[in-house]
C-alpha cells in the first residue's frame, strides 16, 4: 500500500528540520568559540558540516516547487497560473530576504557597513531559485504538447542544473560580469563590493543548480505513475547519489582540466556532484527513517522544525549573531558553546510548536485581548 500524503511529505520536513539543526550547530559554534576551541578537529567539523544546509534547503525548495506544480497539473490548471504561482512565492521569499538584511543593518546601526543591505544571503538565493524553477516550469509546461509533464520537467531541470554548475567557475572569474555594478554581479557570483567572488555569499552561479536537482527529482517523485513506487525511486536515487560521489571524486583526480582557473571547495562542478550524491543518500536515509524507523513514531522535532524553518531560521540569528546574543561572542569553551546550542534548540522548537498551535487563529487571539475586564 502506497503512504498516505502526510506521511509522503513527512521526510521532506524532516530533512529541513535536519538542514535547521545543521545550521544552528555551525552558526553557535562559529559565533561563540573562543580562543583554542577553535582551532580543534572539533570545530573542523563543524563547520564541515556548515556546508550542508544551503545545498539542503535549496535542493528541498526545488522539490517543494515540484509538489506543487504536480499538484496544480492534477487540479487542471493552466502553465501560465502555474508558473505564475511559484514565482510570485519566490518574489516574497526574496522581499523577505532583503527585509531581513534591512533589519539586521537597522539593529546594528552605527557599526555595520552600508553595503551590507546589499549581501546576498541565502533567503535571496531561495527566493530566487523558486523564481527560476517557477519560470522554467512554465516554459516547459506551455511547450509540452501531449503526455505526462513529469519526463520533461525533470529532464530540462537537470539540465538547467548541470549547466549552472558548469558554467560557475567561469562566471567567478575569466567571464565575469564586470559590467554590472557591484549589487547586481554579486548575485551573478557573490563578488559583493570586495573586487572578487566572495565564498561565503549565496549567489545564482553555482547555489541554484541545486534547487533544479531538486525540481529534478521532485518532478518524478510526485508523478502519478510514481505513487505506489515512490520508496523504490528513493532508495534508487540514495544509491544512485553514492556512486555520484564516487564518480565525481575520480572525474576530480583525472590530469585533464577544462578551466582556467579550478577551485575544489567553492565553484568546482566535481565538487557540486558530490553534493547532489550526499542530498540523495541523506534524502534515502530520512526516508527510510520516517517511513520504517522511529521517525514515523509520534511527535518529531525534527518534522516541527521543519514547517517552520524560515521562522526559526529568522529568529535564531538574533540571538547567536546579534545583538541579542546569548552568550559572548568568541569566548566559550565547547562545553559552554554546546549548551548554549541546547538552549537555541529548545527555544526554537517551542516557538516553532508555538507557530504552528497559534496558526489561524489570529482573529481568535485578537478577539481576546480586545474582551472587556469585568469587575467583580
């Protein structure tokens, strides 16, 4: 028996509760490790792991826009609504993210540079990437003249993806878009307003190819012919993702070099195909976990945390990075750091469970607080 829609979905938000907890353990890590805490294998580690939920939560947007385009096609809807509807969702995710740059400049008013509004950070890149996943499925969709949409949505996302990821180590250097002031070639490769590509930006070239691998395997996952296979795509697809790793790894040992200038760690398409394989065999394993494993076991803080990842992924910042930070900056040890990270943990959890109960309910909750005190 196929499972239900809930529990079909059930992984996807425990994968971004994954991607939430990775985020909160390099973000504590980085901003409250102090002195020769930071120079551990510990704190490698960490920060190893850091480079995991970006390539997460795009490749989780891809697949949601998926969801979601399969789902307007089964309700009869027509490409131009469908795609219209996805990139409107991307443009307010992207109003989001440049609100957020504009709030946390405001907070730290006096002490953070002007260019900082500009940064593009990884809620832009989200946003952006349902807008392109958006358009393009509305290309396909009014091109596709008969049959399943599900073979060419997938098909021209992998494409689109692969060819993102292959054209970023040019885009980063000998074909710059020098042309464009600073704001806008940042988005291009993250040179921000530091005369080159800056590695810890999020810009289109490579960081949105992934939410296309996402499209990719969304696209078949959710097809109708798919349904009552869906566990066998997966785990072909966990497999498939561990020989990805493989092949990319001897691809990256071969002498041959077809750019100019190579960089491994941050535009190397090896290196992004090691990371699509890591994405399909964590997506098996969450999987396998919440379909047959203690993840389908009641309550799962890791599935409340993901519906409400954005939240959380607000909130949390302020108080790891700003202002309002709970602990000093650069100063705790790891035991200090580590239960400083607890403490962001169970915070956001209980504002995420805290989200979710009060959800709908804003009529109610105004209705209260407008109600008369009555005197005894």
């Amino acid at each position: 028996m196929p499972p239900s829609a809930s529990s079909r979905l059930a992984y996807i938000d425990w994968m971004r509760g994954l991607a939430c907890v990775l985020m909160f353990q390099t973000h504590c890590y980085d901003s409250w490790l102090g002195g020769s805490a930071r120079k551990t294998t510990f704190f490698m580690w960490s920060q190893l792991g850091g480079t995991l939920p970006a390539p997460l939560f795009l490749f989780l947007a891809g697949i949601s826009v998926a969801f979601v385009v399969q789902r307007s096609l089964q309700k009869g809807k027509l490409p131009g609504e469908i795609g219209l509807a996805a990139i409107r969702r991307g443009a307010e995710v992207l109003g989001l993210g440049l609100l957020f740059r504009l709030q946390e400049f405001a907070i730290a008013l006096g002490w953070a540079p002007w260019s900082d509004l500009f940064r593009v950070d990884i809620l832009n890149t989200i946003g952006i990437s349902i807008m392109l996943t958006g358009a393009m499925c509305w290309a396909v969709l009014s091109l596709r003249r008969s049959g399943g949409a599900s073979i060419p949505l997938a098909a021209t996302a992998a494409v689109v993806g692969l060819t993102i990821s292959a054209l970023s180590p040019l885009l980063w250097t000998v074909w710059r878009p020098r042309f464009l002031p600073w704001p806008l070639e940042s988005y291009i490769n993250g040179v921000h307003n530091l005369g080159e590509p800056q590695p810890w930006l999020f810009p289109i070239f490579p960081w949105t190819a992934f939410a296309f691998i996402g499209l990719a395997l969304g696209s078949v996952l959710f097809s109708q012919w798919a349904r009552e296979k869906e566990a066998t795509i997966v785990l072909l697809a966990g497999a498939g993702g561990i020989l990805l790793i493989y092949l990319a790894r001897w691809l990256d040992a071969r002498p041959l070099q077809l750019y100019p200038v190579y960089d491994f760690w941050h535009t190397s398409p090896n290196f992004f195909l090691i990371r699509v394989g890591l994405l399909l065999a964590i997506l098996a394993g969450v999987y396998a976990w919440c379909r047959w494993g203690a993840g389908a076991w009641g309550f799962s803080p890791l599935v409340q945390l993901g519906q409400t990842s954005l939240l959380v992924y607000w909130v949390h910042i302020e108080f790891v990075y700003g202002r309002f930070s709970i602990l000093t900056r650069r100063a705790q040890s790891i035991q200090g750091a580590s239960l400083g990270l607890l403490t962001i943990f169970l915070a956001m959890l209980a504002l995420s469970i805290a989200r979710t109960k009060l959800k709908g309910r804003g009529s109610e909750i105004v209705a209260w607080l407008r109600k008369p005190v009555r005197v005894s």
